[in-house]
C-alpha cells in the first residue's frame, strides 16, 4: 500500500469520526430530553407518550436547525459576508432568542387548520395522530438535509398531519381549501422571490455598477439601500418576529420600521462621508459596503424564523402534553410549558451547529456565485415578499421565497450576460471584418460608459455602419453552444430540478410515511 493510498483512508477515517460526534452529541440531546420528560411523567401509560413525543420532539426541532436556517445565513456566507462558524454561531444564537422570547405562549394543536379536531374521535387517536406527524416530519426533513435540498419545514409537517389525518379518520377530515393554498405557494413562493430579488439586483446594478463613477454612485445610492433595508426588516420584525409579543397592523408596523430606517440612513450617510476618497471605484470596494447590514439581516432573519417555526417542531410536542396533563381532554388550543420551548429553542441551535453547514453551502454557493450585493437582494426579497404575500393573502414558504432568490438573481445574472455578449457580437458585426483595432477601441470606450450611453453608441453605430460577417467566424450553431455552456456555469440546473422535485413531493412524502407510522403506532398501542 503506498503513501497516497494511506492518505486517502487517514483522510476517510477522520470523516468517519467527526460524523460520529455529531451522531453522538445528538443522540444525547435526545436522551437527556427524554429522561427530563420521565421525570415530569410521573409513570405510568401517559408518561410512556410524553417520553416519546419529547424524544420526536427534540429530533424534529434538530432537523428544522440543520435544514431550514440555511436560508437565513446562506447568502450571506457565500457572499463571504461573514464566515461559516460565524454564521453557526449569530443563527444559532439568534433563533433560540427568537423561540424563547418571541415564541408564543399558545400554539393551536393543528398545524394551518389542515384536520379537524372536533371529528377526531377520542383522545388517543388525537395523540397518536400527532406523534406520528411530529416523527414523519422529522424523518422527511432528515432525509431532505442527506441529499442537500432545502425544503419547507411547515410544510413537512403539514403533509404529515395530513396523512396521519386520513389514516385516522379517512379523507373528510382534511380541510381541503388550506392544502389547496400549500400547493399554490410552491409555485407562488419562489416566483415572488426571484422576481424580488432580480428587481433588487438590476436596480442596483443600473444605480451602481453601470456607473461610470462607481464609488461616487455607491456614496450616493448604498446608503438609501441600507435604509430601506432597515424599514423592510423593522416592518419584518415586527410583523412576523414579535407578533406573538407584540401585536400591531400593518400600518403601524410600517410606521415603526420607517422610525428604525431613518436614523439608520444618516448614520450610514454619515459613515460613507467619512470615507472620502478611500472608497476604491471597484466592485469589490462597493460589495464591503453591504457585509455589516448582511450581517445584521442574518441575525434578524434567523430570530423571525426562530420565533415562527418553532412552532413546527413543539406545537405538535404541545398538543401531547396538553392531552396528556389533562388526562385525556382535548383543548382547542395548548399553552406551552417553557421546558417545551427549550426543547424547540436549543434542538434548532443544536441541529444547525451540527448538521446545518452542508445546506448552508448549497444555498449560498452551490446555486450560482453570490457576492455582498447579490446576497442583499436576496435578503430584501425574503423579507419583501412574505410582507407582501401576507397583506395580499397569498400562501407563501420563506424557505422557498430565499431559494427562489437565488435563482432569480442567478438568471438575472444570466440574462445580462447573454444580453452584453449580444451587444459585443453586433458591434463586431458593424465594423469590417479583420478591423480589430476599431472594435477594441469601441468596446473598450462601450465598457466604460454608462448604461444610458452605452445605448446612444449603439444606435449612433447602427446608423453610421453596415453590417458585416463576424470576425471570430463562429457559426449559429457554435455561438449557441458556447452561450448554453456559459448560461449552465451560472447556475446550476442540476440543483434546480433537485431542488424543484423535493418541494413537490414534500407533502405526500412526509403524507406517506405519517400514514404509515399512525397504523404502526396504533398498533403498538392497541391492547
């Protein structure tokens, strides 16, 4: 065996241990949750269900931190606006800040209306309806996080209350017009948010980037997107982060968030004007002026999300233990004890230090390149569009608004470049062919003016020139070739179909298996 070969399975080995830790750091979490649950049971039957739906409990809460929190952190850690162990750290901290403070203190038993409680009929039932979409749910989104597909964690566990639903009480059970809702937003989610995003990123690009003065733009322009984004997060925070705490319309949100932007915008104005002229006429020197409000966006998303999905993980957990403690009586809805939201608060912590970093790479570079601007328009658009969504009655999914971000910068980015190597080919057509000194002076002038002016050499250049054969001599077929080419290096269509197929089959999959675990569980249960 040589020296490469022992490398190679030094390397393996390695590999193989830090999984195991992982393995074992989450099984104790697991543990120790279910031997706090033993001690709050008191024995008996009731206690037997308690530790199991804690033990479900836990492990779906590690599953929604190791797959859903990548869309908060993702962008920006593939834009290099912070580091991954800094990202693990600010989202892990900031979504157990968001479950414990902002959390709710009452969670309805059924997720989003999908069953009927009322036609469920007894308490057991009830129960294990519940332990089987809590487990299916996890189950699912373990499965997704495998294979690196960012899913919808509300909707994972929706499907499951779904299946384990029918498989209870049949198909008259399910409120058939919110599932109706759940599949139109697997087509409205990502087309609002890569229609956002793309808005944001061109609208920076033209006020920006096409500049010919790119520093004199950037003083003037980064710090009206600095404050807008403070009024979109404000607004965001209050709305979707604080609602449970904090209970005000629209209209007074927006107000509020006006209130935080402002002072924001003269302090970053301020901060740009104290730069002078040490602000480089470059895209990398404009792109640093956008890490620290990405990173503060990280933060502020990741608490919104802690303070909202957690139900996903303990409202089910919380419906056991109301049905549980009051011996078999089922409430409408089910006060959380704050051991239960500790469980939900510290196991998405946990999950996401853990498990989390491969879906945050996915999301923030294995789509397409993202750099500071980008990863802002991505942000503006997450938080943009469930605002949006929400004052229109749309159903909407943040995880698939975030991804839809993503593509849709990535397609933007996409057509500009198809759109420029056009431009660059009908300047070379207009000159005569072997003139190479003419057309470099053209495109050199041509990439340096604005993009007002770029359009007046053009039609000033189609009035003075006929057209003439390309100099490079490609034919159609080959310049189509290498444009696909090009096009696929900027995103991936790889992930998209794999991404695409894992949010269709989200709901019937998580269904299924929730299906399956209720007769298993039932079945076990039955005397």
């Amino acid at each position: 065996m040589d020296l490469k070969h022992i490398s190679e399975i030094e390397r393996a080995a390695h590999h193989g241990r830090g999984e195991m830790l992982r393995l074992g750091i989450g099984l104790l979490f697991i543990v120790g949750v279910m031997f706090y649950a033993a001690m709050r049971g008191g024995g008996g039957e009731g206690s037997l269900i308690l530790v199991m739906a804690a033990m479900v409990g836990g492990y779906m809460a590690m599953n929604i931190g190791a797959n859903d929190v990548a869309n908060n952190v993702g962008p920006a850690v593939g834009s290099k606006a912070m580091s991954l162990a800094g990202a693990l750290v600010i989202a892990a901290v900031f979504e157990a800040a968001g479950a414990l403070i902002a959390g709710g203190e009452v969670v309805g038993t059924i997720r989003s209306g999908i069953i009927d409680p009322e036609l469920i009929t007894d308490s057991d039932t009830f129960v294990w309806i519940m332990l089987a979409a809590l487990l299916a749910g996890a189950l699912w989104l373990n499965i997704a996080t495998a294979v690196g597909a960012p899913v919808s964690t509300t909707h994972s566990i929706v499907g499951a209350v779904l299946g384990a639903g029918i498989a209870a009480e049949g198909t008259g059970i399910v409120a058939w017009a919110t599932m109706g809702n759940i599949v139109a937003s697997w087509v409205i989610s990502p087309l609002l948010g890569g229609v956002f995003a793309a808005a944001f990123l061109y609208l920076v690009k033209r006020s920006i980037t096409y500049q010919p003065d790119m520093a004199a733009a950037a003083r003037r322009m980064v710090p009206m997107l600095v404050g807008l984004m403070a009024w979109t997060f404000g607004t965001y925070l209050i709305l979707k982060g604080l609602n449970r705490v904090w209970t005000v319309g629209f209209g007074e949100a927006a107000v509020y968030g006006l209130l935080i932007a402002v002072p924001v915008f003269f302090l970053t104005k301020r901060s740009m004007n104290g730069r002078g002229m040490q602000l480089a006429n470059t895209k990398q020197s404009v792109n640093r002026l956008f890490t620290v409000p990405l990173i503060a966006a990280a933060a502020l998303l990741s608490f919104a999300h802690g303070s909202n999905d957690v139900a996903n993980a303990i409202g089910p957990l919380a419906a056991i233990v109301d049905v549980v403690s009051s011996s078999g009586v089922m409430h409408s809805s089910a006060p959380i004890p704050t051991w239960v939201m500790m469980v939900g608060a510290l196991g998405i912590a946990l999950g996401l230090a853990l498990f989390g970093p491969r879906l945050i790479r996915t999301v923030g570079s294995e789509i397409t390149e993202l750099d500071q601007m980008r990863a802002y328009c991505i942000a503006m658009a997450a938080t943009l569009t469930v605002i949006v969504a929400s004052q229109l009655g749309l159903p909407v999914s943040s995880t698939h608004i975030a991804v839809g971000g993503v593509f849709g910068v990535g397609f933007l980015r996409e057509y500009l470049k198809s759109n420029y190597d056009r431009m660059l080919a009908e300047i070379k057509a207009h000159h005569p062919e072997g003139d190479l000194a003419a057309i470099e002076a053209f495109v050199a002038r041509f990439e340096k003016a604005s993009i007002d002016e770029k359009g007046a050499m053009l039609r000033d250049l189609k009035q003075r020139s006929k057209k003439a054969e390309d100099p490079a001599h490609f034919s159609k077929v080959e310049r189509k070739g290498l444009r696909k080419v090009y096009r696929r290096e900027l995103v991936k269509r790889s992930q998209l179909l794999r991404i695409a197929a894992a949010w269709v089959i989200t709901v019937p999959a998580s269904a299924l298996m929730a299906a399956m675990l209720f007769f298993m569980i039932r079945g076990m249960m039955l005397p």
